[in-house]
C-alpha cells in the first residue's frame, strides 16, 4: 500500500517509525515531513496547512491512503477534501474535529450528555470571562476556545493571574473563552483508536507539562512522557472509556458528526473518579513516542480498520515494557528561542539499546543537524519499568551534545519512584 503522511513533528516521526514496521506498506510519502522522518518515507514539501496541494499529492501519488497527524489541517476540513475526491483518510471530519478545535463545543456536548468534566462557563467577552472568574474564585482555569498547540490553557493560583489571561485571550479579535473550575487531582491521558461508532483503548501516557523540573514554569506542548501510566488502573482506564470516551463516540455519531481516527482523552484522576480535562482528535506529541513504540500489532492493520469500520472486537497488542521519552528544547522556549544551532551526537545516542531519538524541530543544512523549533528532539527508552526507562533515557540524552538545548531532568519521576518503591 502507498500511505501519504502529513505533519513534520515528533508525533508524525513516532507515526513513521510504526507505519514503516508494516508488512502491508509498500511505499511511505511524507508531508512536509523532517530528516527524522526522512529514514523512513518519501518527503514532499508541501506544507500541512496547503489543503488543496495535499490533495493533489495524494492524487498524484496514488495514495492508498493519507494519516493526518497535526490537528490543525483535521480542523480546517483536510480529511473531508480527501473523502470527496474519493481518497480514504485517517483521521476526523471538520465537524468532527470540533472537538479539540472548540473546547466550548466539547463543553456543550459533555453537559448535553452527563459526561464527567469540571464546570464552566463560555465566555465571548471579557466582562463575562472576568464574572466567571469571580464566580469560580481561585484557582481556576481560563482556556482560549480553539487551537492553541498545547499553551493556551491558564491554570491561575489567584485572580489577578486569571485576569492577566482574560486579557491575553481576548487581545485577538473575535475571541473566546471557557472559563472552569479547578480539578484536584492527577493528570493522565487515554488514548482511544475509533471507526465512527466503536472505541478501543490504545494505550495511555502521563505528560510534563511545565517547562522546568517540579512542575514549575508555563505549560508548553509537552517536556516528556511515559508510557503505560501507573496511575491510571486497568479499572480506572475501562471507567474512563464506559463514562468519557464511548458516550462521547456514540453522542458524536448520533449527531451526525461520526468521529474516525485517534481521540485522546486528557483526564483528572479525581477523588470523584476520572473526569474530561479536554480532548485532542489525534495522537499526542509527546505521547506518540511512549505509546507506539510498546505497539505490537500492526499498526497499518489497525488503522485501516478504523477508516473501514471494522474495529469491533479488535484488540492492539502492546509491550508490557515502560516507554519513557525526554524532550530536548530550544533555550528559551515556550518564549521566544533561536533557530539555527548545531546538533551532534544523535547516533551516538540511538546506538544505545532500545532507544529512539523522534525529530520535532530539525532541519538538515548538508550534513549538519540544525534546530528549527521550539521542541527539537524526543529521546526515547524502553526499560523494565519506569525507574529502568528513565536511566536508559537520560543515558541517551547526555550523548547528544547540544548547547543551545535544554530539557527536564525529572520526566517520570512518579512513576520511577513507585517502580523503585515495588
């Protein structure tokens, strides 16, 4: 089969790596893709938000098939331009896609449906946003309504920090906002694999969102993960899929809105039991690099699947070993960060056993290895369990000779912890 692959960061590397494994792949096209992903697929340079020139690659190429890895071109209606020229697409329809795209819409339906989720309020102005600010009392959330790659959400220990974001948010014209409640507990994400009507789990990660070591800093699109997520049970998991994740599959499709593709549920483990932070309508960055290299089905098989609706009774296979992955960032990132400096030592690194080095932010000048983002690498290590993961990690890590990066020197460390404890 002739697969076509859109998006060029760590999620869509993880993504190539998986798909590359299958016996049924005879051919891998990229687009735009990066050098991670160039070992792996054919790279085009069409760019992810090009609609109509994706569908003229898929065409011209023959694609059997096109996995849409990015969320904003899922939002912009890529997947329904692929459908109506007849071409087979994984991945959600724009209506569909509502769901990460508009957290007021996922709001909506989660209150229409009793699907467990913090209280909130829509706000389309400031002086409403700032009421449901007063209303809430600190701490609270405020959330922009649309994408925001990961940092658009404001967790506030106090008002004044809740009105600063009000005021971030509404800056752009035409803004919203969703305004909750504050959620005691831990986070954890849950992936799900859905054909429009049936959902299977497909694993499940904890992330770092906070760009320093102790959950410190701004929220960032991810610092590292882990895989599976120990506090996130095999009977929490099931909770979560029978209350959040197949009501909102089976809500989604009576709508009419039929959901196909990855629906990844970010979920607070509450002393009331889990509850819907939000969701992404694809896999995530970083948790593609924990969860897909523990796959051991073939993950072509599976997709295919999902696009032909035939995912019921099912069941992916995944390795009982720990995924652990740290993200190499450019200094100065979430804010503002250079582009252009060297990186050596990448080899190095993946010679270690069982470790995977995802490209996210890399470009090629000759031989030489530049950064070109905010999040440029994702180190990956398998281990026994967490605490043996994470050494393999860092190991990995400390070849890659990087100055201008930086990253977290604690991703796992719960995990690791109870591993150490067991």
């Amino acid at each position: 089969m002739i697969v076509l692959l859109v998006g060029s960061g760590g999620r869509e590397h993880a993504l190539a790596a998986a798909l590359s494994k299958s016996a049924r792949l005879s051919r891998l096209i990229a687009a735009p893709g990066n050098p991670g992903i160039a070992k792996h697929a054919e790279c085009r340079p069409v760019a992810v938000d090009d609609i109509q020139g994706l569908v003229r690659l898929a065409a011209d190429e023959k694609a059997d098939l096109v996995v849409v890895g990015p969320e904003a071109p899922l939002v912009a209606g890529l997947a329904d331009r692929l459908s109506e020229a007849g071409i087979k697409v994984f991945g959600p329809s724009a209506a569909a896609a509502r769901l990460e795209g508009s957290k007021a819409f996922t709001k909506a339906l989660c209150a229409r449906h009793d699907i467990p989720t913090a209280g909130f309020r829509h706000c389309r102005s400031k002086d409403e946003a700032r009421a449901a600010i007063d209303a809430f009392g600190a701490p609270v959330v405020v959330k922009a309504d649309g994408l925001a790659a990961g940092k658009g959400v404001t967790v506030a220990e106090d008002l004044d920090q809740a009105y600063e974001a009000v005021e971030a948010i509404f800056a752009a014209p035409g803004a919203e906002a969703v305004v909750e409640e504050f959620m005691e507990g831990e986070e954890a994400s849950l992936f799900a694999l859905v054909d429009g009507t049936t959902a299977l789990p497909f694993g499940d990660a904890q992330d770092h969102k906070r760009v320093f070591d102790g959950d410190k800093g701004p929220n960032t699109g991810g610092m590292g993960a882990y895989s599976p997520a120990p506090v996130l049970s095999p009977a929490l998991a099931e909770q979560a899929m029978a209350e959040i994740v197949r009501p909102t599959v089976k809500a989604m499709a009576e709508d009419g809105w039929p959901f196909v593709g990855f629906l990844y549920a970010g979920l607070m483990l509450t002393s009331d039991g889990p509850k819907l932070v939000e969701y992404n309508v694809r896999f995530g960055d970083p948790e593609a690099e924990v969860v897909l290299p523990r796959l051991e089905s073939d993950f072509l098989d599976l997709l295919l699947a999902a696009v032909d609706g035939r995912l019921d009774g099912v069941e992916p296979a995944f390795s009982d070993r720990t995924a652990l992955t740290v993200v190499l960032a450019t200094k100065g990132y979430p804010g503002d960060y250079d582009r252009g400096s060297e990186i050596r030592g990448v080899e190095a690194a993946e010679a270690r056993d069982g470790v995977t080095v995802f490209h996210a932010g890399t470009k090629r000048d000759g031989e030489r290895l530049l950064a070109n983002g905010g999040r440029v690498l994702a180190v990956t290590a398998l281990g026994a369990d967490a605490a043996e993961a994470q050494v393999n990690a860092y190991a990995a890590v400390d070849l890659i000779d990087w100055p201008e990066g930086f990253c977290r020197r604690d991703i796992g460390w719960r995990a690791a912890a109870q591993a150490e404890e067991a």
